[in-house]
C-alpha cells in the first residue's frame, strides 16, 4: 500500500510541475528578441519580395496589389521616422493585400 501513495504523491507534484513548464514555454514562444525595428525592416523586406513575386506572375494590375504597394511605400515611412508600430501594421496589412490580389 505504502508503494500506491508514493506513487500518488510524485503523481500530484509533477502534474503541476508539467503544466507549469508548458505555459512558461508557451509564454516565451513569441517574438521575444526581435525588436520592433528589426520587425519592420524583416518584414518590409519579405512583403516587397512577396509583392515582387506576384507582379511577375501578373497580378500588379489588381486593386490589392496597388493596396499593398501603397502600404509598403508608407510602411517605409514610418520606419525613417522610427514609428516602429505603425510599420509593422502596414507591412501586415499590405501582405493581406498581396494575398488577396493572387486569389
């Protein structure tokens, strides 16, 4: 009897132990090291190679794509000025836009 309620012990004190390492690791899963700057210009850089790529494929004649380049260059903008939020907004939404205009 005595081997049961170790084993119910270790049991009750690793569950909570387990559950408490998953959330801090979901916790810390985000962009934790990337600074809003970096963000900006990563981003910025992989929106304009998505909107190069769909203006080859011969979407650049639909309203999303101009909506998209639009963002982009008001996006580049807001990085000169250091409005860090604001650029990452608009490069978000201006790679809605490109996505869009491919459907």
């Amino acid at each position: 009897m005595k081997n049961f309620q170790t084993k119910r012990y270790i049991c009750h004190r690793t569950i909570p132990a387990l559950l408490a390492a998953v959330i801090l690791l979901a916790a810390c899963s985000g962009n934790v090291g990337t600074r809003p700057s970096d963000e900006c210009a990563q981003g910025r850089d992989i929106a304009n190679q998505e909107l190069q790529d769909a203006k080859i494929k011969g979407f650049s004649g639909t309203i999303a794509w101009s909506k998209a380049a639009s963002l982009l260059t008001a996006a580049e903008i807001q990085r000169q000025l250091e409005r860090y939020p604001s650029c990452i907004d608009k490069v978000r939404r201006a790679r809605l836009y490109i996505r869009e205009s491919q459907r």
